[in-house]
C-alpha cells in the first residue's frame, strides 16, 4: 500500500509573478491558494513541490493535466491561464471569480427553482462536453466547485489535475 500523500508543503510568497496568499484547500501533495496577478485580479494557485508530486514525472503529468483542461473552451469553464514550475514547485493558476457557490446558494434560501436548477445543470453540462473534447474530465464535480458570478452566469472550477 502507497503511503498517504503528506501536506504541501508551504510555497514561497510569490510565484511567476502571482503573490499567493491562504490556503483554500487541498488536494494530495496539491494545495489550492488564493492569489493575485501582476494586475491585482483574483486568482487560484493549485501549488506543490515536485519531489511530491513524484519528482520529474509527476510534475510533468501534472502539467499536462493542465494544459488538456486549459484547451477546453466554454463560456462557463473556468480555464487555467498558465503554470510551470519554479524553484522546486510545480504550479496552474486559474482565473478566480470570487463569487457565491451553488452550496452556499442553497444553503442560504433552500431548493433553487426548477427553471435556475435546469439552467444550470445545462451551463454545467456543456463545460463538461468541453472538457471531454478536450481529452480531459472533471474528476471533483460537486455544488461548491460551481459558481454563480451574476445574474444567469455559472461558472465551473477547473478540473482535477490530479489522478
């Protein structure tokens, strides 16, 4: 049996230019931050060290996880926008919409109406479809990874880049 994977260990302050701030989650070696760009715009790091990741191999099938899930294109997937590997780390950024989530919606007024619930389930499902042209999956589809940024938007979190 593998061993369990440990802890990101914690990344430096700034990578290629993306001041990293709080951990939002974490995902094996991988852990999720919030960040922000060179031009102050909200983003996520997904950040681990490459040794974790499995030394070169690993951080190479880590990026190209990344590069497939950044090919998909759809008005309600939200892309990575770059990733490489710096000082020891190996990195994805994803732009960062800030807004409320489909658990938190719920959570707050209750059952969604069957037309917004239908709406969504339709944004959703074309993400999908691009990611799946794009030779990827989601792998981590749940309510707290779709985002609802404004009025008849939805937005879908990058998939796992991880297996």
């Amino acid at each position: 049996m593998p061993p369990a994977p440990q802890p990101p260990t914690a990344p430096p302050a700034q990578i290629a230019g993306i001041r990293v701030a709080d951990r939002v989650r974490t995902v094996g070696p991988v852990g999720i931050h919030e960040g922000r760009d060179a031009l102050g715009l909200a983003v996520r790091i997904y950040v681990g060290r490459e040794d974790a990741l499995g030394g070169p191999d690993g951080a190479r099938a880590f990026l190209d996880a990344v590069g497939r899930a950044a090919r998909a294109q759809h008005q309600s997937l939200v892309p990575f926008t770059t990733g490489g590997r710096e000082a020891g780390f190996v990195y994805a950024v994803a732009k960062d919409t800030g807004a409320r989530t489909v658990d938190e919606l719920i959570g707050r007024g209750g059952a969604l109406a069957v037309e917004r619930a239908v709406a969504i389930a339709v944004e959703v499902a074309g993400a999908l479809t691009a990611l799946e042209e794009a030779g990827t999956r989601h792998g981590d589809l749940t309510p707290r990874r779709i985002q609802l940024p404004g009025r008849g938007q939805v937005a879908v979190r990058p998939p796992r880049v991880l297996p």
